[in-house]
C-alpha cells in the first residue's frame, strides 16, 4: 500500500496534490523535500550525534512526549524558566551543532516557493515523533521578527498536522503529512495554532518507526 493510502477511507482515493493552500499566506509542498532526504537524514544523523536528541520540561512542569534538538546559531529550549531561544545546549554547555547546509538551502527553497523570499534560518528546531506522541496546538511566537515564516519538514512515518485559527479555540484542519512534504506559514498567518495529533504505529522503509520534523525560523 502506498505511504498515501493511509490516511484514505478507501482504495478510490485520488493522489495527493503537489501543493495544498491552507490558508491566505500557508501552503504545503507536498513531497518538496524528497529530493534531498537522504542528505536531510545525514544531517540530523550528524546533529544528534553532537547533541543528543532528549525530552524537555514546559513551564508548567509537563515533560514533552517528543524528543528534540537544535542546531543553528540559536536553538529553542523550555523548562521551568520558561520558553525561549539559546545559543548553548543546556545538555551540553557548548554551543548547538552548526546547521548543515542541506537544511538551510532547503529552508530557503520551501521559503521561496511558498512566497516568501529572503528567508534565512538561524536556528533549526529537530523533533522526534514515535508512535503515541503528540504536540499539542500551540503559537510560535518566540522569534523576534513575526514577519519571518516558518518551514517545517516531515520525514518517517505519517501524522496528522493540526492546522487552526488566530484563536486556540478556532476550527483546526486536519492535513496528512508524509515523508518529504514541508509546510510553510507566515504573514497574516504567521500566528495561526498548529500541533499534531498523536502518531499512529507505522513504518518507513528507510527512517524505520518514527516521524522527524525539521522546524526552521528566524530567531534572532
């Protein structure tokens, strides 16, 4: 069965479209990131290995189902402190793992498509999904610059990306995300909730049983 197929209610399904508009100013990219994936993989491979994928503690003292790590110049971090950007892994004490440039030039590229020129990410937010975890609907809104978009990439297994309004308590869309599909918002929609629904079991012929996205921002 393809990977598509497993978000369809039957085997009549139409394929997937290239490019889905979400919204005024978001769109999804479907499969723009297949062509560099195998260098993507490297990359995060690279990254954790520098700075080990690990869970975080929320403000409120929730420990977060998925696993993370960074790299850039700034690297997002919560704990009791709160949410916010740091240039030091605070597992580590050193400075994040710099971002490859297969990261970067897609971040700009997905960027570019989506409409958004000038876009150059300085830091690089990596999640790791296993089946059963979750990210609960939430605002970026750490960034300094919130005319900056953000470009998230799926690799792995398939999820349900929960795409809302200005409100969390506006309607969300459910958008099925497969390997190598990238979703970009900014402007108008720049602070849209978003999260995704808890991952169902499944496996990928190449990342195996888990769902990696890569979040790029501008931060700084």
């Amino acid at each position: 069965m393809h990977t598509a197929d497993l978000f369809a209610d039957d085997n009549t399904a139409s394929p997937l479209p290239e490019r889905v508009e979400l919204g005024a100013q978001s769109v999804l990219l479907r499969g723009f990131a297949l062509p560099v994936a195998d260098g993507l993989l490297s990359a995060v491979a690279s990254v954790s290995a520098g700075a080990p994928f690990r869970q975080m503690v929320t403000p409120g003292g929730y420990t977060m189902s998925v696993t993370l790590t960074n790299c850039g110049a700034l690297g997002w971090i919560t704990d009791r402190r709160g949410y916010r950007y740091a240039r030091q892994d605070p597992l580590t004490g050193a400075a994040w793992p710099p971002m490859p440039d297969v990261i970067r030039d897609l971040g700009r590229a997905a960027a570019r498509a989506a409409g958004f020129d000038g876009f150059d990410a300085d830091a690089c937010l990596i999640n790791r999904y296993l089946p059963g975890t979750k990210m609960s609907l939430h605002q970026d809104k750490d960034e300094r610059d919130m005319r900056q978009p953000i470009v998230s990439v799926s690799l792995g297994i398939p999820a349900i990306f929960q795409f809302g309004g200005l409100q969390r308590s506006d309607p969300t869309q459910r958008v099925p995300l497969i390997h190598g599909d990238v979703v970009v918002w900014g402007g108008v929609d720049r602070l849209r909730f978003h999260g995704v629904l808890p991952v169902k079991t499944a496996h990928h012929p190449i990342v195996g049983d888990e769902r990696l996205n890569i979040t790029l921002r501008m931060a700084g």
